[in-house]
C-alpha cells in the first residue's frame, strides 16, 4: 500500500506488520503407555545430548511434554502403586527401546513387571489424554 508523504510529491511505502495465523493441526494421543514410555526415554536422551524439546516439532504434535509422563510414571512409584523393580525394568528397557521377552527366560520376570507397570501407567495416561 502506498501513502503520499506529508511534506512532498514523494512517494512513501509503508510497513504493515499483521500476524499471521496459524493453525494448530490437533494433537495425537499415543495409542498405548509403552509407546508414550519410548517417546519420554528418547526426548530424554535427546535432552541429555543437549537439546530442547519442543513438543511442537516434528512430524506429530502430542498432547503432552515428555515430563508429563515420566510425572505420572513417579507418581505411581512414589503412591506404592508401582515398586522400585518396575521403575528399574521400564529404564533398562526403555533405554533399548524394546519390552522385555516374555519367553526368554532371563526376561521372564522383567517382562511380569513390565505388564504390570504399564497396566498401571495407562489408567493416568488416559485420564489426561495422553494416551487413547
């Protein structure tokens, strides 16, 4: 748009700043814990590497910060809702980004305190939306 100059036959170009919109595609739930579990422990990883996490980046937007889980995930723990063996088992695992093998021996016991974490850890998840 142009406007004449107040003291002259010049021509002035004036600015306009106007905000642009933009529009917030929605929000995806994670469709079960664990897979809300591995998102937590690999925004932790990248954190640790030194980065900021935007829960905004990315090809999903998610209902939530990865703090919000690892919240609900200690708040089972610190209410005796979930014990010290399941917290152990949902870091080791979660860090290979995998759940424990229920027909390996050695995995066996693991994998008991995996479902039982994750039962547990759905409920709150859901209640916030976090999960389906």
């Amino acid at each position: 748009m142009f406007y004449l100059c107040s003291g002259g036959n010049g021509i002035m170009r004036r600015q306009r700043y106007i905000p642009k919109s933009h529009a917030q595609p929605p929000a995806i739930a994670f469709e079960s814990a664990e897979e809300a579990w591995f998102w937590f422990v690999r925004c932790q990883q990248v954190r640790r590497d030194g980065a900021r996490i935007d829960p905004e980046i990315g090809s999903t937007i998610r209902p939530c910060d990865p703090d919000d889980v690892f919240c609900a995930a200690d708040r089972l723990l610190r209410d005796g809702v979930i014990g010290s063996g399941h917290a152990k088992v949902l870091g080791y695992f979660g860090l290979l980004q995998r759940t424990p093998d229920p027909r390996c021996p050695e995995q066996a016991s693991a994998a008991r305190f995996w479902t039982e974490a994750m039962d547990r850890l759905s409920s709150p998840l859901r209640a916030k939306g976090i999960v389906e």
